[in-house]
C-alpha cells in the first residue's frame, strides 16, 4: 500500500512527463523511486509529515514547534535508504510531503531545511555594545563534512496553484553532486554556498 507521500510524487513525475520507477524492496534499505531526466539516474526517497502533538486545526491555532525538527527528523529515519544510492554512485534524494498542514507550511518552510540541514542560525551579541557582532549556523546540524555525505539533496513536495511542485536544498557536502543544472523546470533549487 503506498503512502500519500508516495502517490503525490507519482502524480508530480507523471505530470511532468519524467520516466520513473519503483525501487524493488529488499531486505537493504533502498530509497523510493528511480529517476530518469535525458541520461541521468537519480533516486528519491519520500518521507511525509503526518502526525504532530503541536499542531491542531482547532480554533484557536497555536503552534509550538522547534525550527527544523520535522526535517531533521525525516533526514535521520530515510539515512540508509539514501546511503544505498550514493553507494550505487546515483546522486540521491530526500523528499518530504507535508501531510499534516493544509497549507504545507508547519515544519517544511525554507528556514526549517537550513536550519536541519546546516544548523540553527545563531547570532553572537557583542557584551558591551549590545550589538550583533556575528551571525553563524550553530547547533543541530544534520548535515556536514562528515556527516550523512550520501545525501546529494533534501527537499519538499507541495502543491501550488493545483500543481506539484519539488525545492530542492543542495548538500554542499555530498560525495555525489545532484545535476541541478540539468533539471527541468518543475524543480526549484536552492543553493547554498558555505563561507
């Protein structure tokens, strides 16, 4: 039985005409789907939001969440599936669909990928001047140089205007760069430069 996540990103694929198909379980963790753009193979894994104690549809709507948790969350549970592509040398993906905010903003916006991917943004406070001296991403980093390489992206799976569409956040520290260049214009990229 496939997940909402799941059925979502066909749909995605097939509406964009991008040939795809789905990766044979075994008793390995493999990602998801395998997909094809000209040449190129690449492989997703999709994961989805569905469940959360700090979000309601009740009224009145308060939400209480940690910036970036939802995403870091999901990079931890699909590691080994995507360390499965990168070890078959195809750049690899991790896919999340936000099935728990109608509006697919509670835990999947752009700040929550950089926050989960490369740390919370952290700004230093100078003590005398009581000015910001420095601004950083510190703690909680789900990403880096030696950390979860096999990820050549993390991004997010949402409808716009009756239309899917993918964001894709560039690993910069993955072993296996993702050919953004080569992509169609359904996916949106974002990258990110380390200084």
């Amino acid at each position: 039985m496939k997940t909402t996540s799941e059925l979502e990103l066909e749909k995605f694929l097939t509406e964009n005409a991008l040939p795809f198909e789905r990766v044979e379980e075994q008793t390995t963790p493999r990602p998801d789907y395998l997909v094809r753009i000209g040449d190129l193979q690449l492989l997703f894994e999709v994961k989805e939001i569905a469940e959360d104690k700090n979000f309601t549809r009740e009224l009145p709507k308060v939400y209480n969440r940690i910036i970036g948790d939802h995403v870091r969350s999901k990079i931890t549970e699909s590691r080994r599936q995507v360390q499965y592509g990168a070890k078959q040398g195809i750049p690899s993906a991790l896919l999340i669909y936000n099935n728990l905010d109608p509006f697919h903003l509670f835990g999947t916006e752009d700040h929550d990928f950089i926050a989960a991917m490369y740390g919370e943004y952290t700004l230093m406070i100078g003590m005398g001047s009581m000015k910001q001296v420095d601004a950083f991403h510190g703690r909680n980093k789900s990403l880096g140089e030696a950390k979860n390489t096999s990820f050549s992206a993390v991004g997010r799976l949402y409808p716009v205007r009756g239309k899917l569409r993918v964001t894709l956040f560039e690993n910069v520290y993955a072993k296996l760069k993702f050919p953004f260049d080569a992509l169609p214009s359904c996916f949106d990229v974002r990258r990110v430069n380390i200084s």
